[in-house]
C-alpha cells in the first residue's frame, strides 16, 4: 500500500490530489485547489507587469524633478544678470523646500503670467528676441519658456518599424564613405544587408533600402563622389525616418514655408488660434538655432562659429545660459557594480568600457583566428604582417562579422 501526491501546476494556482493504492487499485483520498494571486497586473482581460507599472511612476517622477532642475539653475542665471523680478534667496529657499514652495513674488507672477487679450505671451517674447533688441525682463522670459521645453535630443525612444533605418543610417552612410571604387562599396554593402534577417518584419525596411541602393548602382554609370551622394540621398529620405524625426522635419518644412527663422517666430504667428503643443521639435536643430539667433540679435557676442564643442563654442554670459537652459544631470558612477579582480582580491577589475579591455578582447579575437590559403595544407594562425593588416578595421564603428567576410 502507498500514496501518491499529483499537482497541477499553473499561473496563479495549483491543483493537487492524493491517491492510494492497494491490490493494484488506487483510490482517490483527498483532493483542492490552491489559488494565490497573479504575478502580473489583469486589467480587462490584458496583463502587465507589475514592475513595468512602478518604474514609469518613477520614471515619470524623475523627469519631473529634471525639468524643476533645468528651472532652478536657469532662474539662478537670469536673477544673478538683472532678467528676473526676484531675488537669489527666493530662488535658494524654493530649492532648499525640495522645490515645494515655489517663489510667490507678486511681480515674479506677473512677469510668468500670459494674457491673450494683451496678446502678451511667451513666444511673442522669443520671436521679438530674435528680430530685435528687447527689455532683459522680456529677454529672460524668452529663456525661461525655453528651459521648460527644450525638445528631443535623441530618437531612441522611437519604435515604429522605420526607426530601424535610422538607427544604421549611421552605419551605412560609414560604410559608403569609406569605400574607394564601385567594387569595394558593393561588396561592403553586400556584407552589411546579408547580416540581417529578411523574414524578421522589424529589418524588413532594410532590405527595401538595399534593392533601391542596388538598383541605383546598376543603372548608373555616375563617378563614386556623385554616386555616394545620390546613396546618402536615398537613405536619408523622409520616409525611412521614424514618427519622431518625421515630425521634426515636418516642422522645419512648415517653418520655411511661413519664413519664420527660428520655431519661436512661428509658434508665435499660430498662437493662440491654433494648437502649438503635439509637435516634435528637435534639440539642435530647432532650440539650439533659436537661442543662438537670439543671443547674436541681443549682443551676446561669445559664441564662436568656428568650434562645433558647445563648451567649446560658448563663452560667458551665453555659455551660463546654455548650461542651465540645456542642463543635463551628470550620469551617475558605474564603478562600484565592477568586481574584484581574481588575482589581486582587493583592487576591481578592469571594466569592460576601458580602452586597454577594448584592445585586450580585439588581440584575443584575432590570435584566435585561423585561415587556410591555396598554398597551405591546413588552417594555420595569422602571421603578424596579416595581424597588422586586421587591426584598422577593429578601429571601425562596424559589426565583427562583416570584417571578417571583408577580410
């Protein structure tokens, strides 16, 4: 005689019963269910994780206290440079309340504050900035609206099915102006497409470019400068772009066909009949053109054309202005999630963003790499005059896998 326990394994519960067996018969003794709540959230029939929920609150936390950030050292700016009615103490003391008693100056409030009877708005100040010499307490308020929205840097965030060509834009364009003749550019292109994979529907719009950038190569018999711009031509078109930059260039077109200069005199000429908000506006392209035309038009004269740096480029009064109203949270320190070394216990290794590791893992790569000639009767290790001929590529901004099929 024995007893035989079964369960019943599942998401949220678990069913068991008990069996027993004597003269080849079982018998059921006992039998339930466990339930116990779900590991995700169920709303209307659609699960979530649970996690994901907490980290867009505190995602969405963060930005807030940026943004308030960005604000307190741009008012700190403006207040030290007479374009703000209040003082340095207000601005500390709403700093020092963890940004919870935000300054109630009254002239503070009315220098914030928009009437559309008066037609008295913050893009009327921005668009009268870049034209014309203005008031400072105008000219501030032009900054400050400015700090609060400062538009998109990057695309990362963008995830619609072309945003995948614009993530190896970069790549590709490389790839064309490193080649020297027609030979070499299809071949490299040829190694770069065939990495990915044509039944996957997110690569799918890469082989669409491939098929145009092969049918131009054919049917043309342009030199290879004319050739890599009719190609750069090509994969930069507006509709390999995702929802973002699509956006942002629709933007820009919109402004070039008002003859507006910059995005605050054209925001200003749809205010307030129509809507403003909903557009994607671009960090440099747009905010960073703006504050520079305004700086020059209000004879702030630090700013040099010929560095391209932003530290660099900026000096003085403008390059106070450029930290604050562009203020960016310095990254926080990786270091102590690196471990100790296995040979000296008490130093940390060497991370793996180190340049020394990046060329350690290139010379462990290629000593490992063995090649059979016409001549040689087996695979055999690369010579050093072989190696040395390697070695450039890894210098490239290019997957292994396309250097080695180049090699």
């Amino acid at each position: 005689m024995g007893k035989t326990l079964g369960l019943d394994l599942g998401t949220n519960s678990i069913g068991w019963a008990i069996l027993e067996k004597e003269d080849n018969k079982a018998k059921l003794l006992d039998k339930g269910v466990l339930i116990f709540t779900e590991g995700v959230k169920n709303e209307n029939g659609n699960e979530s994780s649970r996690s994901a929920e907490r980290t867009s609150y505190r995602s969405a936390r963060k930005l807030k206290f940026r943004r308030k950030l960005r604000k307190y050292e741009t008012l700190r700016v403006l207040v030290q440079n007479k374009m703000c009615p209040l003082s340095l103490k207000e601005v500390e003391d709403w700093r020092k309340s963890n940004f919870k008693k935000y300054p109630t100056n009254p002239g503070f409030l009315e220098w914030l504050k928009t009437d559309e009877e008066k037609n008295k708005n913050p893009y009327l100040f921005r668009a009268k900035a870049s034209i014309k010499k203005i008031d400072e307490k105008d000219l501030g308020r032009a900054f400050y609206h400015m700090a609060q929205r400062r538009g998109f840097l990057s695309n990362r965030l963008d995830t619609t099915d072309n945003s995948i060509v614009e993530d190896q834009a970069p790549e590709i364009e490389q790839i064309i102006e490193e080649s020297c003749n027609l030979l070499e550019l299809q071949k490299e292109l040829d190694s770069y497409f065939n990495t990915f994979d044509k039944t996957n529907e997110v690569e799918k719009p890469l082989f669409k470019i491939s098929r145009s950038f092969y049918g131009i190569i054919k049917n043309s018999d342009m030199e290879i400068a004319e050739l890599k711009n009719k190609l750069k031509e090509r994969l930069y078109r507006k509709e390999n772009l995702g929802d973002v930059k699509s956006g942002i260039s629709d933007l820009t077109e919109k402004m070039q066909k008002s003859y507006s200069e910059t995005m605050g005199q054209y925001f200003n000429s749809l205010y307030p009949k129509n809507k403003i908000r909903k557009h994607y506006t671009a960090r440099k392209e747009h905010y960073l053109h703006e504050f520079e035309t305004i700086c020059k038009t209000q004879g702030l004269p630090s700013i040099n054309p010929d560095e391209k740096a932003e530290d660099k480029k900026y000096s003085g009064l403008v390059l106070d202005l450029y930290k604050a109203i562009f203020y960016q949270r310095p990254l926080k320190s990786q270091k102590g999630l690196v471990g100790k070394c296995s040979f000296e216990k008490n130093k940390p290794r060497c991370p793996v963003s180190h340049p020394l590791f990046e060329e350690f893992r290139m010379w462990s790569f290629i000593n490992n790499i063995k090649m059979k000639a016409p001549e040689d009767e087996k695979l055999r290790p690369l010579t050093s005059d072989e190696k040395q001929k390697i070695v450039p590529k890894f210098y490239r901004k290019a997957n292994r896998i396309l250097i080695l099929k180049n090699l």
